[in-house]
C-alpha cells in the first residue's frame, strides 16, 4: 500500500527516477560494487592491495607531491623522474610513470596530506570529499536516499577506488550549480576552487553568460585569479613556468597512447582507442565541443527547470576536453539526481528511464567494453542523454 492508502495507485518512484523494484536492484549492485571494490582496492595486505596494487593507487602519486612541497621542491614535483623517485620511496612497487598534471593550484589542496602517515592521509583524503560529496547530494535532492543514490554510484566508488580526487572536483561542481541561484557570491568561490582542474569547467563560463548569472561569473573570475595568486605567492613563479611546460608533453602522451585510452569518456578516446588516426580523433573532438558549447549556452537560456540546466551542463562536460578520466565521471551522480528529480516532478518521456539505468551501470559496463572491444561509447551514452534533455527542454 502506498502512502495515501490507495492500493491501487502507482508507487512513487525514488530521486533517480527509477521505479522502487528496479531502484533497490541498481542499488543493491551499486552496494556489492562498492563493498567488493573496497576490500580489493583500499584495505592494506602485505603492504599492497588485495589487487597487487599500491593501496589507494593514484593517491601515491598526492602524497608524494605533498612531501616535495614541504620540502621545499614544488617546481621539482613537474621534473618527472624527481616525483617518479618520491613515489617508489613510498612503496617497494613501481607506482607508474604519470608526470604531474595539475596547475600549482592543486599543490595547496595536497600540501598538508605528507604531515601524517599515508594510510590515514589517504583516508581522511577520500572521506572529505565524500562527506562533501554526499551533503551536496542531500541539497540537491532533499530525500534521504539522494546521499545513498550519489554513494552508490558506481563512478563515485571509481574514484574512491583509485585515490582520486572525483569526489571533491564533484562536490565543489554540484555545490556551486545548487548555490547559484540564491548563494551566486558562493557558487563563484566553488567554481573557483574547481580551477585546480581546469578541464572541469571549460562550460562553466558559457553557462554562467548565456543565463545571466553575471554575479556568479565575477565571483568565480575573482576566486580563480586570487586562487592562482596564492598559489604563486606560496610557491612562487617557478611551478607555473614549470606547468606550462608540461602540457605539451601531456598533449604528446595522451597522442601515443600512453595515457590508457579505455578510461578515458571522451570523443578523443572513441576514435583513438579503435586505432582511428590522431587528427581525426582531435578534429571530432574539436567539433564536439563546439557542439556542446552551443548546446548549454542554448539550455541555459531556455526557460527549463534549473534541474535540466544543471544536468545538461554536467553531461555535457565530457564532450569538451580530450583528456577526462573514469574518475572525473562521479559528478554524474548530480546529473542522475537532477534529471530524475525534475522526470519525477514532471512526468516521464520515453526513453529517459532506460536512459538512466544505462547511465548507473556505464562507469563498469562501458569501462569492461573499451578494454576487451576497444570501443569507447561513453560520448554516446552521453549524446543520447543529452538529446533527452533538449526534448525536454524545447516542451518547457
């Protein structure tokens, strides 16, 4: 019996939009997803993990940046054989060979992480965000299941696997998108932080401008400058000289392949992974974010739900940038939130319920396609999402 008493009347779906049968299934799998992937990923054995691997994987690679920074070496943490060095001090393993690609502005958020042990370092790393995490998740939908939705999401436990920052790059995301109507000073702060990972906001501009949140926009200008400005006032011109220097090398790894195409949820990846040539992969992906620069400054001045402004902004994030990794996708979890609010506020479409099913079991389908077929087809679950979105958006 539902809540009026009415035996007869649907059952009311849960924030993602799901029917409740189909709901606690995708949860139940979103659960075993995480509970596995924590034993194997994140509790110590033998000094590794479970997987062979060092026990938080990328985190290795933070801690070590932080220990060069109190050091006194910010600039050398972009000198690669220096961090490489840093890294395998930690562990008896070979942690990789991926140089630093953050701006110096990242090196403030890691730079207290070395003054404790790794472990708790790398713990009490991945529950700050997730704590950040999961209270923007409660804003956004204002139902006690959005938090355990956004948990469970099988993008936010990848990045909690890998020691990733998807987490808090989510959570400074979503929290500006859900300040920016009555908290614009607020939400520019957020967007401003999230300039640790420029590639993250390349949209963020055109949607503040085509919607007239002008307030927003100024704000985050201003944080991002004063964000830049700290980090040079700390560490001096010497890691930002050093940065830029580093980006055609990460363009140049990214070309041959050395980045790991199959983690990667872009344009770029699905036509290089196959073997396509580079410039066409960087042609396509040219011209997808132009498409999707023009199709947010479009919602955005549409009269649509926020829901669906903020959705579509999220889901269009990835078609911007050639270098996006499997962890950067936990700040779906907002755009499964928002699009199944305003579904359920609004009635169905066809299509939009498969839709986001598709899109709770993607971070591991999709991934386990690209790896055994080479075929990278996140831009088209994604492309399909965002075509929902405009049906919608076109009917308000």
């Amino acid at each position: 019996m539902n809540e009026g008493g009415d035996p007869g009347a649907p059952r009311r779906p849960l924030p993602a939009g799901i029917r409740p049968f189909w709901a606690i299934l995708l949860l139940q799998l979103g659960l075993a997803y995480l509970l596995v992937g924590f034993f194997f990923t994140l509790i110590p054995f033998d000094g590794l993990n479970r997987a062979g691997n060092i026990v938080g994987v990328d985190f290795a690679q933070y801690y070590a940046a932080s220990g060069m920074v109190l050091d006194g070496d910010a600039a050398r943490v972009y000198e690669h054989e220096a961090l490489f060095r840093a890294e395998r001090a930690l562990f008896e393993t070979d942690p990789g060979r991926w140089p630093w690609s953050y701006p110096p502005t990242a090196l403030l958020l890691v730079l207290p992480l070395a003054l404790v042990p790794y472990l708790p370092a790398l713990y009490l790393w991945l529950a700050v965000g997730l704590a950040a995490l999961l209270l923007v998740a409660w804003r956004a939908v204002r139902h006690p299941l959005g938090p355990a939705i956004a948990l469970l999401f099988p993008a936010v436990a990848n990045s909690l696997f890998a020691g990733q920052n998807g987490c808090l790059s989510a959570a400074l995301l979503g929290g500006g998108l859900l300040a920016l109507e009555r908290r614009p000073w607020l939400a520019g702060l957020l967007f401003g932080l999230l300039s640790y990972k420029p590639q993250l906001g390349l949209l963020l501009p055109v949607a503040l401008i085509a919607g007239g949140y002008w307030r927003a926009f100024i704000a985050a200008t201003v944080a991002t400058l004063a964000f830049a400005a700290v980090s040079l006032a700390t560490f001096g011109p010497a890691p930002w000289s050093a940065f830029l220097d580093q980006l055609g090398f990460i363009a140049q790894a990214t070309e041959r392949r050395q980045a790991a195409l199959e983690n990667m949820p872009t344009w770029f990846a699905a036509v290089a992974l196959p073997g396509g040539p580079t410039g066409l992969a960087y042609a396509t992906q040219g011209l997808a974010a132009l498409a999707a620069a023009a199709f947010v400054a479009w919602l955005w001045r549409r009269p649509a739900r926020f829901e669906i402004k903020a959705a579509g902004l999220l889901l269009a994030l990835p078609m911007t940038t050639p270098y996006a990794q499997f962890y950067d996708l936990a700040v779906l979890a907002f755009a499964l939130l928002w699009f199944g609010s305003a579904a359920r506020t609004d009635g169905w479409r066809p299509w939009e319920r498969p839709a986001l099913a598709l899109l709770w079991l993607a971070p591991v389908a999709l991934w386990l396609l690209a790896l055994w077929l080479k075929l990278q087809l996140w831009p088209l679950l994604l492309l399909i999402l965002l075509l929902l979105l405009a049906r919608r958006a076109r009917a308000a």
